[in-house]
C-alpha cells in the first residue's frame, strides 16, 4: 500500500538556497527502516528556515538491491504510526 510522505528538499542556486517539502508516494513494504534525524533541524537553523523546528526522520526504502535514503517530515513515531494505520494485511479486491 502506498503512503505519502514529505520529503525535505533543498535547491541550491549559487547564493540561495530554497527549501521546502515535496510531497511523494512510498509503497509501505518497501520501508526498510525510520529512525529520528536530528541533523536536519541544525542545518536548518544555520539557514534560517521555517523548518527549524520541526522534526525529521531518516527513511530507508529498499529499491530491488539499493537504499534510498529520504529525509521525511515528521518524527520516526509519528510516521511508524501512520504506517500502521494503512498497512491492515492481506486484503480481498472487493474489501
């Protein structure tokens, strides 16, 4: 099943940097791991950005013999949960 994510997204052009969040569409067994990412908050604050104090979390996803690495909006509970919330089992078409 898949499940939306936010992915953080800086866009460097020379002197300025735009950040902001892009949203995209993860198939939920793929997840291999999530875990909290406090990097992110400190770089944000050196830049200045609105982001500052939110949380992120580092999302490993499995992509048939490589791991992508996406920085998600959000704490590593809050998107565990929310995970869990979609994925119900195996499912009938007709459900």
């Amino acid at each position: 099943m898949l499940i939306e994510l936010k992915r953080l997204l800086i866009e460097n052009d020379g002197y300025n940097r735009n950040i902001s969040l892009q949203r995209i569409y993860v198939n939920s067994t793929s997840i291999v791991s999530i875990s909290d990412y406090h990097g992110a908050s400190v770089f944000l604050l050196k830049e200045n950005s609105k982001f500052a104090q939110d949380s992120f979390s580092l999302v490993k996803v499995n992509e048939g013999g490589q791991t992508e690495e996406i920085i998600a909006y959000g704490s590593a509970e809050s998107l565990y949960t929310s995970i869990g919330k979609t994925s119900t089992g195996k499912r009938l078409l007709s459900d």
